[in-house]
C-alpha cells in the first residue's frame, strides 16, 4: 500500500482533531478527502506530509513510518498545500530549478515536466504574470519535479475558470494513472470528474470510505414519477420502502426509497391498481454531494 494510516488520532491542546482514523490507499488510486470544515483533512494531510506527528497510532507512506523514516517520508511525497505559495517574482523555470536544488536532484527533467503540465507558452514568463490555473500547473510541476510515488493536492482547483478546471482534472487523472493521489476539496463535482473513490471525514472519524460506485449502490434511490391525475401523497405512502414524498408540481412525485433494488415495477402497479396513466417515470441518481449531506449531517 502506498499509504496506510491505522488508528491515527491527533488532539491539540484537549481538543480531539481525529479520533482513530484508519485507511489504506493503493498505487494508481485516485482518491478524494471530504469533509466540512473542522472535520479534520487538514490535519491529516499534515500528517501524511510529515509536517505534524500524530498523538497516537500508525501512518506509513510507501513503507515507511512517518514517526521514524520522516526524511524517507517526505521524500517520497509530492504536496501542493491550498495557497500554493510560490516565489512571484521567480520565473518558472528559475523557481523549478530552485526546488530541484533544494531537493538535491542531479538531472531534474524540468523540460518534460514544463511539458506535462502544459506550462510550455509560459515557462519564460514571471510568476506573478501567471494565471491562477498555469499557477497551479507550477505547484504541481514542483510538486512532481522529483517524481514522487503519492500526490498530495489540498484544494487543488479553488478559483480556477471552467476552462482551467478542465486542464487540470486531466493533468491530475493522467498523473494518477502512475501514482497515488489524495486531493482534498469542498467541490463534490470534483471528486466525481476526477477520482475513483471517496474517503468522508467528519469531526475527526471517517464516516464513509468507498469507490464512488459503491456509494451509489448502496444508498437510497429516488425515482420521478408524472401521473395523469393527481394523487394524495397518503396512497403513495403505501408503496414498499417510501421514506419520503414530494409534490413539486401539480402530477409530479418525487418518490424515495430507502433500497437499490429497481422500485419502478412497484410505481407501475400502483398506476394499474389505482386506474392511473404514467406520463414519465425516471430513475434519478443520487449525488455525492446528498450523500455527503447525509453523512455529515448538514443537511
């Protein structure tokens, strides 16, 4: 495993940040970090850079232990903190070879790396000329520059327009194919583009850790149902599994049911039963972000 954290809490000043947190991230895995505000992903992105020691349990990244291969640790991990602090009056290729330096590296590609993330029209230019998306392609480019085995990105693509977002979810999905990455963000529209599985923090425990499939499959699954004739929501509520029922418009139901198995049949006898025509009847996914809701209880 490229990252394995067991039994990792952290308490500052008596106050409990994470309690027992446990999770284990393979090679080639793209995966997003959630959580609200306070719920502790900072801090355990800390942890995983070596930057913060936890108060109690394991962390390894790529085998070694945080605690007493630190150096090893942060060699082997490549960060891109939320601000993204960056020397702004460097030029992009000064300031990459002034990280290659910092980290000793003999033949950096800092060519091909320039190339990777697209920062080629730009590399002759000052920092702080740049664009807040090519500013991002040179915290990841320093990030990558001496080609880490895991990624660290916090709040990678905060503030960038739809068309930097679309650069850089394909920079970091064509990264990921090579090695392990673990993004933070607040932007659930992020995690579903780009990553493979979420991981959900809140209040410092894990409340969910899942490919995105699989947290699909196994919540609640809403269907949409228009009838020809209006129907007392009392009826409907006779339907197997009903928790909930709304009447957006005059004939339209918004029906959920707390199962994955296909309720649709069931709407279809009622209809039959009770001498109703369906105008349309569909199958609504739910979303990360309801299922986040729902996890995190901030509904």
């Amino acid at each position: 495993m490229s990252i394995a954290v067991s039994e990792v809490s952290k308490n500052y000043d008596g106050q409990q940040a994470l309690q027992d947190v446990s999770f284990h991230i393979a090679k080639g895995e793209i995966t997003g970090f959630l959580g609200p505000n306070g719920a502790g992903k900072s801090t355990m992105m800390k942890i995983l850079t070596g930057y913060l020691a936890p108060s109690k349990g394991v962390v390894k990244v790529n085998g070694f232990d945080i605690t007493t291969h630190k150096r090893k640790v942060q060699e082997s991990v490549g960060y891109l903190p939320e601000n993204n602090p960056l020397y702004l009056d460097m030029y992009v290729r000064e300031y990459l070879k002034f990280n290659a330096a910092l980290h000793q590296l003999k033949n950096p590609a800092i060519e091909d790396l320039i190339e990777r993330t697209g920062l080629g029209p730009e590399a002759h230019k000052e920092i702080q000329v740049l664009s807040k998306g090519y500013r991002q392609r040179v915290g990841l480019a320093a990030a990558l520059l001496h080609d880490p085995e895991v990624l660290i990105l916090d709040e990678p693509t905060t503030g960038l327009d739809p068309n930097q977002l679309v650069d850089i979810r394909k920079l970091i999905k064509t990264v990921g194919k090579e090695k392990t990455v673990l993004l933070s963000t607040h932007i659930m529209q992020e995690v579903e583009a780009i990553c493979d599985r979420a991981i959900i923090i809140d209040h410092g425990i894990i409340v969910a850790d899942k490919r995105l499939e699989e947290l699909y499959e196994e919540k609640e699954q809403l269907l949409v149902v228009e009838f020809d004739y209006r129907v007392e929501q009392v009826a409907l509520q006779k339907l197997p599994r009903v928790t909930s029922i709304k009447n957006p418009t005059r004939f339209c139901y918004e029906i959920l049911f707390d199962t994955k198995k296909d309720m649709r049949p069931a709407v279809f006898d009622f209809a039959h039963d009770n001498g109703l025509k369906i105008l349309q009847l569909n199958k609504k996914n739910t979303t990360l972000e309801s299922l986040f809701q729902e996890l995190t209880n901030n509904q």
